[in-house]
C-alpha cells in the first residue's frame, strides 16, 4: 500500500466509518499524532473535501441554465450537499417555496393551493404575518376517501391565516367513482364558485405527485396501488393536481380525468405565476414532464433533479 493509498483509508475510517483515531492507529498500526496528520494531508490533497451548507444554499448557476434552458420565469435550486434523504431535500425545498413566497413583489392577493406533503411543509415554514391580506384558495379536491384524513384544508388554512387572509376550500374529493358525479358536483355552487375563483387566482401553487405506491393520492384513498401500476404501464410519469400525465404531459387516462375535480391544466399553463415544488430523484421524471409542458414557469427544486433535467435536454439536443 502506497502512502497516497494510506492516507484514502485514513480518510475513509474516520469520515465515513466514524472510527476514532485512537481506533484509526491501533488498527493501522500507526500513532495518534500520525493520524491526525494524515486526515490533514487528506485534505490538503483533494482526498477529502468538507462542504458546509446552510439549509437554503442556492445553486445560481443552474438557476440560470434552467431559466434559459426551459424559458422559466423564474427557477429556484437548493444545494442538497452530501444527503439523499429524500425528507431533508422535501424540507429544503419548501422552505426555498415559503422564502420565494414572501419575496414576491407585487404581493399576490389570492393564492391558489393544491395539497400534499410539500405543500404542508411550506406552509409550516410562514410564520405570522408573512402578508398581509394573502387570501387562499383550492385548486383541486382534497377531501379523502380512506379513513385516514388529508391535511389540505389546514394546510391552506395555515397559509391564509398567517398572511392576513381567509381561506377558500373546496369539499369535495379529487377523483370521484364516477364522471357524472364530478359533473354534478362542479354544477353545484358550493364547488363551482370555489373553482371559479380559482380560475382568478395570481398565483398558482402546486407540488406534482411521482408514481409511487405511498403518494398522497393513494394514501387518501383517491386511488390505490393497483391504479398506480396500471398509470404506470400506461405511460404516466406522475400526476398534476391529480391528473397523471406521460413524459410530454399529455393526460395518459381521459376516462379517470374525467371524474378528476379541480381546474384543468391548461389554467396552469395560462397563468402568470405557477410555481412548482419538486425533491428527490422518485420525481425527476415528472418534474421534466411539468418542464416541458409549461404547466409551471417557476420551478422550486433541489440541484440534483436541475442537474438532471439539463442532462437530458443536452442528450436529447445531440
């Protein structure tokens, strides 16, 4: 073993192992003072690299190669540094949505809101008077349909509350049995007056949903895994306020849209703010589905999925 291969397992056992470097000498056969050398002379020559982050690092440069890539409005990406946690990128990424939310000039007076675990954490991340006279209201249904309950309603509560406003929600599910039920529902005032006002909102906000089993819409009893496999086999990549879309977005079921409650993507497309929060790699391919049929024009999301996302167009352009 070289000295270049020594101080690489110095490196490796104390960083990685998280063996001591009492340990580290005893089992190399080497003293303490040695070692502490070593991991110095580690660093020194590249071996080891130490990278501090703060939790809302941001990464400028693929900022811009999004906006100038996709023709964002806006793109916003968040360092993920060593972690894979799919949670610790969740939580980075909504608090890089709660910041770009309250940084907004002109202060949007109504947010339209879809619902899920991100859209919760961001809504965690606004404390008190954040705005003032931010009014709220529901893009899509939200009212479960398992016996476990959905956080959306409190969710936009939250969001309106701290910034001043009301909250306008929508009570119904956001997929239903059957297609003449949504119609009938979306006739009724107490629904189509809640969509309706939607459809003025400055600001829309939503989180897309991947294809995986424990997803909220699974989780809520909107769908089940069985749905999900069959999406999947289908062509779908993931789903956008409930609609599951292929890599173009294009809707991949009509017959399950059409019993899907809410505003129709098109809305999106035509809006002049729709934010969209995206972690983790479970979501990479609908993320670039949402990219690339405009349903956002400002993308919250971690460096690996930008790093992703500019990879493949950069594939596909050769």
């Amino acid at each position: 073993m070289n000295y270049e291969d020594q101080l690489y397992q110095v490196a490796i056992r104390y960083y990685e192992s998280g063996e001591t470097q009492e340990q580290i000498a005893q089992r190399m056969h080497l003293t303490r003072w040695k070692v502490g050398r070593m991991l110095a002379e580690a660093r020194q020559a590249g071996i080891v690299r130490i990278e501090v982050l703060h939790p809302r690092s941001r990464v400028h440069l693929l900022e811009r190669s999004l906006k100038e890539r996709f023709g964002l409005r806006d793109a916003i990406v968040v360092a993920a540094g060593s972690t894979n946690d799919p949670e610790q990128l969740r939580d980075r990424v909504a608090a890089a949505g709660a910041d770009h939310l309250i940084a907004l000039r002109p202060a949007p007076r109504l947010i339209g809101v879809s619902w899920g675990r991100t859209l919760d954490r961001l809504a965690g991340e606004l404390t008190p008077g954040w705005a003032r006279g931010v009014n709220v209201v529901q893009i899509n249904g939200a009212l479960s349909r398992s016996r476990r309950p959905t956080t959306a309603h409190s969710m936009a509560s939250l969001i309106a509350h701290h910034g001043g406003g009301t909250a306008t929600l929508l009570p119904a599910p956001a997929i239903l049995e059957q297609e003449r039920t949504r119609a009938v529902l979306e006739s009724d005032r107490a629904v189509s007056d809640v969509l309706d006002l939607a459809t003025r909102a400055d600001v829309f906000l939503f989180s897309p949903g991947g294809m995986s089993s424990d997803s909220v819409l699974v989780d809520s009893g909107q769908i089940d895994a069985d749905d999900i496999a069959r999406l999947a086999r289908a062509g779908a990549v993931g789903d956008v306020l409930g609609r599951f879309i292929d890599a173009e977005g294009r809707i991949v079921d009509p017959g399950l849209d059409g019993r899907t409650l809410g505003l129709s993507l098109d809305v999106l497309r035509a809006a002049p703010t729709s934010i969209a929060l995206v972690s983790g790699e479970a979501k990479h391919a609908v993320c670039r589905a949402a990219v690339l049929s405009r349903v956002c024009n400002v993308l919250i999301t971690d460096d690996q999925s930008a790093t992703y996302l500019l990879d493949t167009a950069t594939m596909e352009a050769v």
